[in-house]
C-alpha cells in the first residue's frame, strides 16, 4: 500500500497545475436553523484545490458534498470559515463557472444547439461566436447529428451531455458537477464518464465533482475527499495515482481495486457501509 498516499484528515498536498482556478477552503462550517431546530451540515471542512485538478467528493446522503458546493459557488454563506477562489474570497454567486445538476435542466421549446448557446446569451455574450464550439463539443460527445433535436427527442444520458456541454461552452476556470450521472443506468453511466475525462483533458478545468459512486470517484479524480457523515467532516483525502486516460486496462487493475478499498473501509469505520 505504499504507493498509495492518503492524508487523513485537513489538507492534503496539492496536485499539478493546470488551467482551472485554485480553490482554498478555509475552516468553513454550515448550519441549518429552521425555528428552534439547527441541523450542523459540515464541520470545520479545509481543502487547498490546485488550478486545473479533478476533486472528487464522496460520501453519505446528508453530510453537506451538495452543501459545500453551493458555498463553493457562493450560492450560499458559510456560517463560519472561507472559502476563495484564485486569491478571492467568495461573497455572493461566483460567476466565473460552469455548473451540472443531475437533472439537465434543459429548456423545452429549444433545440439542443439553442440549450447549449443560452448559457452564453444569459452572460451577455454573442451567441453567433459560440456556434462553432458548441457544435463541435456536441461532436465530442456524440451529439453532433443532434443539435437540432428536441430535449423530448433524446435519452436520459443524451440530454445530460448536452447539460455537460452547456456547462463547458464558455470555457470556464471552474466546472462543478453535482451527481451528474446518478440518474443514469450503469452503462450509460460508465460512457459518461469517459466523456468526461476527455474533455476534461482537454482543457483541465479545475473540477469539484459530487458522487456516491466510491468506483466513479477513483476514475475520474486526481484526488478522492472522503467525506463522514453529517456534521459533514473531510475523513481523508486520497491521491490517485493512476495513469490517464482511465482506460479499462486501468480501472480493472489491482492498484485501481486497492483505492476503492481504501474507501470503502473508510466507510465501514464509520458504519456507512455494513457486511
């Protein structure tokens, strides 16, 4: 197991520079109060996020991965700690990103070229100098014979990459990515991850991906924060040091096996996961 460096607990050491955006988070802490009932979501959670490396977050229902990226995002407040985003510090809705729920979210009465264009018309930008991009990352995953079918026209898997593609077409430093794949079936599942990981190679954006997949997490990250149950607290951090692409030669391999178990023992320490 020596070739495998977990951290457990706090930070962990950062991984290698890309194009993204470096993320630190700082002592930050959450809770919920409705009425007399206060619900403490996360607890003293500190992470340094390189630009440019894939964070994958795993970890139960309700331990505060959904809560913590929309403070990521500035979508909420923290109710103690920091959260900055290349050297700022996150007051209100961080803009400089792209977002994927697992619904698409996609718009009706527009075609998929027309959903993936309005994300740079509700920026302000030109959509006419996006055309080509969009066009050719909807190539890139599968979608370039469908720009002008309907949402209604397409499968589950389909509508979310078109999602993913909305997400990247303005080039953003930041993509954060709230359980794309779960309400997708095992296979199209395992082609959206290979999807993703291309295009994320291509342009390594600095990714915070939310997953209760143990095995989707160590395909896709540079580095897996395991996550404790609520109040939400970082159990460790594990670099994955394994090859890219993520290949089948890769995820059916014994090192590959070896992180899934490191995970899932960290789960059943915490009786997230009985045999």
């Amino acid at each position: 197991m020596s070739a495998l460096r977990a951290i457990d607990g706090g930070r962990a050491q950062r991984a290698s520079a890309g194009d993204g955006a470096p993320i630190d988070i700082d002592a930050v802490a959450h809770v919920f109060r409705r009425g007399a009932t206060t619900t403490r979501a996360l607890d003293r959670v500190d992470l340094s996020i390189r630009s440019g490396e894939f964070i994958a977050i795993v970890g139960p229902s309700g331990c505060g991965k959904s809560t913590l990226l929309k403070i990521v995002a500035g979508l909420i407040g923290c109710s103690s700690g920091a959260v900055r985003i290349d050297g700022q510090q996150v007051r209100g809705p961080y803009t400089r990103l792209g977002v994927v729920f697992q619904n698409p979210v996609l718009l009706d009465w527009r075609n998929i070229l027309d959903n993936v264009l309005a994300q740079v018309e509700l920026r302000g930008l030109n959509p006419k100098d996006y055309r080509a991009r969009a066009i050719e990352l909807l190539g890139k995953v599968g979608l370039g014979d469908f720009h002008d079918r309907m949402p209604r026209e397409l499968s589950g898997g389909m509508r979310q990459r078109a999602a993913i593609v909305r997400a990247l077409i303005h080039d953003p430093p930041l993509l954060m990515m709230d359980e794309p794949f779960g309400a997708l079936d095992a296979l199209t599942r395992e082609q959206m991850r290979i999807d993703l990981e291309k295009l994320w190679l291509d342009r390594r954006q600095t990714t915070i991906f939310i997953t209760h997949g143990i095995s989707e997490a160590v395909a896709l990250a540079d580095r897996v924060v395991v996550m404790t149950p609520r109040p939400g607290r970082i159990d460790r951090v594990i670099d994955i040091d394994l090859p890219r692409p993520r290949d089948k030669a890769v995820v059916t391999s014994p090192k590959f096996n070896e992180y899934v178990d490191m995970i899932t023992d960290s789960f059943m320490r915490h009786g997230v996961i009985q045999y």
